[in-house]
C-alpha cells in the first residue's frame, strides 16, 4: 500500500561530461517515483557554480521541480543575486539555503557569513518567490559550542524566514526526535524532513561522517568492518538498517524524507519501494 509521505532526491554535480552523461541518467531513472523534488548541491564558496547551474538546466521543466543548493560564507551580495535572478527566470521556486564551507585558504567570511544571513538577504532580494529550506542538525553542527546555541541559530534561520529544513544524515531517530521537541518547545513548527543515507560503501560512510560531523554507532561501524569486502552483505545489511530507521522516523511522524543518493539510483529506489512510497 503507498503511503502518502513526500520524498525527495539530493544530486552532486559532477566534474567530467561522462559524469554528468551518468547524472543524468540516474535523473532519468528516479524521475518517475514521483519525487517531491530534486536538490543539487553547491560546493564550498560557489566552487561549482557553473556545474550546478548546468545540472539545474538539465533538469529543470522535465516534470520533477528542481531545488539549487545555494552557499553564502566567502561570496558577496552581488554573486548570489545574480543567480537568484537566473533561477527566479528559469521559474524555480525553491532554494536550500546553507552557510557552506569556506573555499580552502580564503581569508574573511564574506559579506553573508551565516545561513541566517543568506535567508534574510534571499527575502530581501526576492520577496516571497522562494520556499526556502535550510539545514538542521539533529547531532548538533560539527561547529556548534553547545546544543542550545545550535537551537538557537536554528530558530534565527527560521525568524530570518525559512519554510523547512532538511537534516544532516544521522542514524539514530532519537536525535531526530529530541530536535523536533526542542524546536517546537521554541513556537517552531515548520516542516523538518530528515536527512536519509544510504549505506552501500564502508569506507565511503565512514569518510563522510567524520568530515560532516554525523555519528555512526558503534555497532553499524562494527558490522561494516566484519563484512570487510563482501560488498553485497553491506548493501544488505545497510538496506535493513536504513529501511528500520525510515520506518521509524515515519511512525514518529516525520512529515517527509530527503534522500542523499550520492548519484546512484538502485539504493535509494530499493527504499522508497520497498517503504511503500511508490
């Protein structure tokens, strides 16, 4: 039975045309789940500005809406307008806000330093044209001095006139859980849909987590290291344990789920099929 619970897909622009060849397939082959949308990622100060402006020419108008990733820390007011023109004109409607990373050996934030920034200056620049999403971190910013303050940067993003927020991948429901309680302990109450990792690569997993900041439990760690290379165990043994999360986070009342796909398509269409999303 499907389960009406919207789902989106999360792209990174790839840096060869046989890369973006395989983008756009995998685009192809997820389409027809009936995606709420598809974001594409924006790397550290705009680094991969023009890729993500080709990945959204792609695929822009072909059904599914598409949402850029859209950094701020390191670039100015002039840079960002001009692709919030760009994108309002190819008649995009939504944005995911984020700080971003600052481009290695760049000296100064930028004239829009944090995330709460770049939302006011979006509402600023363009009204209300956008459905703006920023970031949550039910694990706390790898940043943050302190779990409140992280709340409270949170609830600045919010007043500063963000719609949603999407989640850092994370694999324990309970952080999830406890944010969604601390925020509407604030008078918060917009949509926060988490953020959902496929586990298909060990060593892959482990990487990302330690340069986001996301927690792996021990035990997840611990059974990927005794399949070592038997790649179809971990995928299976991945599938169970995000499958049991998803489940989970649904039966808690998450009001969507956000897909990193890492640019495959067999993963995370197992998942949605398989949670009866299509």
């Amino acid at each position: 039975m499907k389960k009406n619970i919207p789902f989106s897909f999360e792209f990174f622009p790839t840096k060869t045309d046989v890369g973006a060849e395989k983008l756009r397939q995998v685009h192809q082959e997820l389409q027809p789940l009936g995606p709420e949308f598809f974001s594409i990622t924006y790397g550290a100060g705009g680094s991969t500005r023009e890729r993500t402006l080709a990945a959204i020419r792609d695929f822009n108008g072909q059904g599914t809406p598409v949402a850029p990733h859209l950094s701020c820390i390191g670039d100015d007011k002039t840079r960002i307008a001009e692709l919030l023109d760009i994108y309002k004109a190819q008649g995009i409607d939504r944005i995911v806000a984020l700080r971003g990373d600052l481009p290695s050996g760049q000296v100064g934030l930028g004239e829009l330093p944090y995330a709460q920034d770049l939302v006011r200056f979006i509402r600023e620049h363009s009204g209300d044209h956008f459905r703006i999403e920023v970031a949550a971190y039910p694990e706390m910013h790898p940043q943050a001095e302190y779990f409140d303050a992280d709340i409270r940067h949170f609830a600045e993003k919010v007043q500063a006139g963000a719609n949603a927020a999407i989640t850092q991948f994370f694999f324990n429901p309970d952080a999830y859980f406890y944010f969604i309680e601390r925020i509407q302990k604030l008078g918060i109450e917009i949509p926060v849909a988490p953020g959902i990792m496929p586990i298909t690569n060990a060593n892959n997993l482990i990487r990302f987590a330690d340069g986001t900041g996301a927690e792996v439990p021990r035990w997840i760690r611990k059974q990927l290291q005794a399949y070592g290379d038997d790649a179809q165990s971990i995928k299976a043994f991945g599938h169970e344990v995000v499958y049991k999360l998803c489940e989970r986070l649904l039966a808690g009342g998450a009001p969507s789920l956000h897909f990193y796909t890492m640019n495959q398509t067999d993963p995370t269409r197992q998942l949605v099929s398989d949670l009866g999303l299509i």
